[in-house]
C-alpha cells in the first residue's frame, strides 16, 4: 500500500473537529455559561456523527475502502470506537470540573450519596406523588418482549431475581411531563436529575423483586434513511415518500449505546443481543447520558452577565440607506451583508419590496433550512398572494429539517407558489434568490447568492456572506440555474457563475493550474480557501500539486480536512487554520491571485465530493473592487487569529496558534468593527 502522508481520514478528522470543540468547553477564558454550552453541542455533534456517519459505514461493505488512506469501512469503525472512547472520557472529566465552578455559584447537582436525610424523605414523596404514577414500567419475559428504545431517550435497566431466575426490568426516564431537573427543597439552586430519581427508587416500582445491579442506557440509532429515487414511482408523490422515510428512519438501527453505572459484562451482552449491537459499541459514561439540561442551568444564571459572552446583536450594514429602496441601492452598485455580524434585515426588506413592487414579474428562489418561523416564506407568500410569479425549490432531503421544509412546502403552495422538491439523486443546496422586472418592455434582474441557509436564526450565529447585484450577466445566467432545476436538469456550461455539478469542480481546478502556471514561470502564486470542509480528492491532489509547484495556499477550514499541511516535499507550502469559536465558521471563500489581481468568489459550497458533483451549488465571482478588498481583509484577518484558531501539524494534530503581539479574536474584531461602522442612527 503506497504511503499517503498528506492525508487524513475523513471520520477521524471529523473527531479531532469535536475535540476543538470540547476544547472550548475547557477554556477557562470562556465564560462559565458558554462553556456549558460547548459541552452540549460536542455531545449533540457526537450523537449526529453517530446517527448519519457511523450508520452510513454499517451500511457499507466491511472491506469497503475509502479513497485517501485507504481504510477499509470496519477499521473506520474500530478506529471511530477508539477515538471515541478517549473523548468521552474526556468529557467526563470536563463535566466534572465545569460542575465544581457550578457549586461555586451555588448550583448543584446532586445525586443520593450527597444529600441530608431530610431532602432524601422529600425526593420519596416527591417521587411517589409526582413521578411513578406517570412511569410504565416492564419486565422482559416470554409474554413482554424486549421494548423498543427510542433514539436518545434514556431508560433505566434493572437485573431483577426472584426465585432463583433473572429477568430484566426496563422504565423509559425520558418524558415531556416529568422534568429533567427535579429542585430540592431550599433556594431552588440544588436539582437531582430525574433519571437518577427513577433509578434510586426502582427497588419501589419493582417491589417483588430482589434487584442484583442497575444502569441508565441510552441508544443512538442510525439516521441514514434511504432516498433512492430510483425505487419511487414515477406517479408517486415525493412529499409523501419522504414523509414516510421520515417515520422509519426513528426505527433504525441502534449504533451506539451508552450506560452510567458498570453492570455485570453478562448483562451488557444480554443488553447488546437484545439490541444487535457489538460490545464495541457500548460505552460507559459519568457524565449524565444527556446534557440537554444544561440549557436549564444557564437560564437560572442568566441574571450574571459574567458568566455570559457579551451581548451582540446584528448591526445595520453601514453600506445600506435605511431610507432607500433596496432594490435602488443595488442597481447602484453590489452590496454584501456579513453575518452574524450585521443584520439579515435588508435583505428581507429587499424580498418585501419586490413583492409589491409594480415592475416585479417573478420572484425564485432555492431554500434548504429556513426558520421555525420565517420572514423570508412569509414574504414568498405575499409576493404569491400579490399575483407575482413565485418558484421556490424546496430541499425535501435537507437532513433533520425534512419535517419544517415538508410543512413549509404546504404552506408556500397554498399560497399560490409552485414548488419544486428538487432533483433525481441530487439535493440543491445553493442559496440562490433571483428576482425579475420588466419596465419599458425592457427585462431585468437582481440577484442574491449566499453562503448559508435563508434563516433568520442561523443568520445570527453562522458567519455568512449575501450578496447582491444587479449585474445583468449574473442574473441572466441565475435564470438559466433556474430553467434547468424547473425542468429537472442542471445547466452545463456557464461563463461567469460555479455551479455544482458539471460548472464548479472542474474551474476550480482550472483556475488552481493558472496558480500552478504562474509559480512555475517565478511568478507569485497564491490560493486562498475557506470551507467547512475538505474531502474532494480531485482538489486535494490539484492543492498538493500546486504546492509542489511553489504556489502558497493558506486554508481555512472549520472541520473536516483530509488533506494534512505542512508535510515536507507534498504540502510544504499549504498552511491549515481551523477557527472554533463564539459563532459557526459557516462561509465559503475562494481566492486565486495575489491581492489587486485577486479572483474573489463566494459560495455556497464546501471543497467535498458531495459539494462540487453531487449538488446543486452556486459561487458567485466577487466583480466590485471595494467589496472584493473588504473579503479579502476579512480573510486575511482569519488567518491572523490566534486566540480562537487552531494550526494543523504535518502529524494531523491540531495546536493553537501562538500569541506573538497583541491577542486578535477575529470574530469579535469583526463585531467590534459592524458597531463602529453602523450608521449612527441605528
């Protein structure tokens, strides 16, 4: 097997990402209320990495490799379960400590081994009254099958004996009406957790029995619903089919269990036949199996302002005229908003104007995740109700938010929209809005392409790039997008925009040889990229080319990187950042050039095969000089930080950039400059 140094496994790389986060969560520079937060999202980014990645490879072949080191599907597995292992004792250890600055502002948890005989008198009453009556116990045996474990939930799992045989007793501790933190009796700042409490009194729910060992589990199943169009009917409705994926896809596969005290090995294997798990899978936890309670904790703190980042809130971009048509300001020149850092708010405003405005025919629109209550279909639904000519693609396949795009759907076609669910064997995940005029029997366009999702919500987290232009070249070829998707097709050639699949990775590649051409001719060379993630290995093998050539690539990736900086002879010239911070490093930003002869685009995609041949995406090429210098300042200002960026080692590792000078956070520089630049009556 040849060796391939200057790569890196796309699951394994994944993990060293949620330890980046988990770091976060043991910043001490951090405050307390947001390191608990850190810990939460590192257990929610494990639980989905366990649901749609490690199910995807239980679904693969065993002998299954992948295409960069090679690794066959179950030394993925065994390699995933290691690292695992070594993270979630890590957690362990972190949940600890963050508990002990808890009980330094007088918030506890507690279990029974550390409460007065008067609080434990109050828990039975407590429990008798308020909890049993509201439990379903069970006892496996012939005539009680095995329950079915609900993904994430947490059950409690008791050995019980009598009369010299064992059975397993199981109570569900997960319940919309039972809280997940119980007070005790005092100033309301000392909480049990209620699956403690259920645990502690199972010698009362089973009273005829003599309990031997007892445990809390919780399982992960698997997410990875299959959407072979191929096997739906040509007459069958697609909302309908994903619906039904939707529904089974609660009853896959379990992948992952967990468990909170150690039990008898016996009891693990009867546990993991019942549920077709390997021991391999099966992990012990200290910490409590779910941390979805530590949103609780923060809101009883939230009167400290200490232990909270510090309040921000999106600015007015200083380049827009509060008082002046959007639609006016962009045919004028381009404008750019950048979240979270200033506000979504003009480019809503830009979606109500055109859906009252006279010269408005038509507005389209591509939408992936949107808001638990968006603005943004709100005003899709105006313009339709204000007899405008509304196409919106809705991305029925957007993961975990089939369920709102499936309601939404309903909601903008009985408005009047025509809605189009997307394409055969291929999600559109480009964030693309084009709006169309006619004045003086003369045709028109604005267009806004974007780097994240229309979501008011994210908007406010994600940093993210909107532009929008009313450059006619642009939004006739948008139009073109927008003909092919109505028709079920992509388009195969366009001169100014990427578009995944047949127009984006190959010029990328062409325009990294032009790097490659200008290094080798002495020339200075530079490629810049920022993405979530790095697999495609046509780019990489086209990055470790160029940087054989001489070219200098800085890199900005927030996850996932298969391609391994700094290795003598490969990738010598290519530099690795990942920012990990207060808000999600969301926008993708392609560079080729230095400076004044700089090529700027943004995107919506990432450097993966998914991305750049298996979607629909959009990059936009960034044409006004000001904007243009503004990205790259941006940019440029990423690569400087050092306070929230990690710097990849030629071993894959990850180390923090050292502080030489002055400290510079570049998302919170970046804030900092929205509040100067807002206008002052904002």
């Amino acid at each position: 097997m040849p060796n391939h140094s200057c790569y890196d496994n796309r699951e394994l790389s994944w993990l060293k990402f949620n330890h980046r986060v988990l770091e976060e969560a043991q910043d001490e520079r951090v405050p307390l209320c947001e390191q608990l937060s850190f810990l939460s999202i590192f257990q929610s980014n494990l639980d989905e990495f366990y649901m749609v990645r490690v199910g995807s490879l239980f679904d693969s072949p065993a002998e299954a490799r992948e295409n960069k080191t090679y690794m066959t599907s179950q030394e993925q597995l065994d390699a995933i379960f290691q690292e695992s292992r070594k993270l979630l004792h890590e957690k362990d250890q972190t949940y600890k400590a963050l508990c002990a600055k808890l009980r330094e502002h007088s918030v506890e948890i507690v279990d029974f081994h550390s409460i007065s005989e008067s609080e434990a008198s109050y828990l039975e009453r407590y429990f008798k009254a308020e909890v049993e009556p509201l439990l379903s116990p069970q006892i496996v045996g012939k005539k009680q099958p095995f329950p079915f474990l609900h993904n994430k939930a947490i059950y409690a799992v008791v050995v019980l004996e009598k009369k010299g045989s064992e059975k397993l007793g199981i109570v569900p501790c997960t319940s919309t009406v039972i809280p997940e933190l119980i007070p005790l009796p005092g100033d309301g700042r000392r909480f049990i957790l209620s699956e403690e409490l259920i645990l502690h009194f199972m010698p009362d729910i089973f009273s005829r029995h003599t309990i031997k060992s007892k445990t809390l589990i919780r399982i992960i199943r698997s997410a990875d619903i299959d959407t072979d169009e191929n096997k739906i009917g040509e007459e069958e409705d697609f909302r309908k089919v994903m619906e039904k994926l939707i529904r089974k896809r609660s009853r896959l596969q379990p992948v992952k269990m967990e468990f909170s005290r150690l039990m008898d090995p016996a009891v693990i294997s009867r546990l993991c036949e019942y549920l077709k798990l390997d021991e391999s899978q099966v992990f012990h936890s200290e910490a409590p199996l779910k941390l979805s309670f530590l949103s609780k904790v923060r809101d009883m703190l939230r009167h400290d302002k200490s232990l909270f980042f510090q309040r921000r809130v999106p600015q007015k971009p200083a380049d827009i005229e509060p008082g002046i048509s959007m639609m006016e300001q962009i045919e004028q020149k381009d404008r750019l908003l950048s979240f979270p850092y200033e506000s979504m708010k003009p480019f809503l405003k830009l979606l109500r104007e055109a859906s009252t405005s006279p010269d408005v025919v038509s507005i389209k629109m591509t939408l992936y995740r949107v808001a638990t209550n968006s603005k943004v279909v709100e005003a899709l639904i105006e313009a339709a109700e204000n007899g405008k000519d509304v196409v919106v693609l809705v991305e029925l396949r957007a993961r975990f938010d089939e369920e709102n795009n499936i309601e939404w759907s309903r909601r903008l076609e009985d408005a009047g929209c025509r809605i189009i669910y997307g394409l055969d064997q291929m999600k559109v995940h480009s964030k693309l809005c084009l709006i169309t005029r006619k004045a003086d029997n003369e045709i028109s366009y604005i267009t806004q392409i974007g780097t994240g999702n229309y979501n008011e919500k994210t908007s406010e987290i994600y940093t993210d790039m909107s532009l929008m232009t009313a450059d006619q070249e642009i939004g006739q070829e948008a139009s073109q997008v927008f003909n092919a998707l109505c028709m079920g097709q992509t388009v195969n050639e366009t001169k100014h925009l990427l578009v995944a699949p047949n127009c984006l990775q190959n010029k990328l590649l062409e325009m990294m040889d032009e790097e490659i051409a200008k290094a080798k001719a002495g020339k200075p060379a530079y490629i810049g990229v920022k993405v979530n993630s790095l697999t495609d290995k046509k780019l990489i093998k086209k990055l470790v080319e160029a940087s054989t050539a001489g070219v200098q690539i800085e890199m900005i990736i927030r996850g996932i990187s298969c391609l391994i900086a700094g290795v003598p002879g490969e990738t010598e010239n290519i530099t690795i950042r990942s920012i990990v911070g207060r808000f999600l490093e969301h926008h993708r930003i392609y560079i080729f050039g230095r400076e004044h002869e700089a090529r700027v685009f943004i995107s919506s995609a990432d450097f993966m095969t998914r991305n750049t041949i298996r979607r629909v995406e959009i990059g936009i090429p960034v044409r006004n000089a000001e904007i243009r210098q503004r990205i790259l300042a941006m940019f440029h200002l990423m690569m400087q930080d050092n306070v929230k960026a990690r710097i990849q080692q030629p071993d894959g590792t990850y180390q923090r950039a050292a502080v030489s000078g002055r400290e510079i956070n570049a998302q919170e520089y970046l804030y900092e400059e929205a509040y100067q630049n807002a206008p002052k009556d904002a």
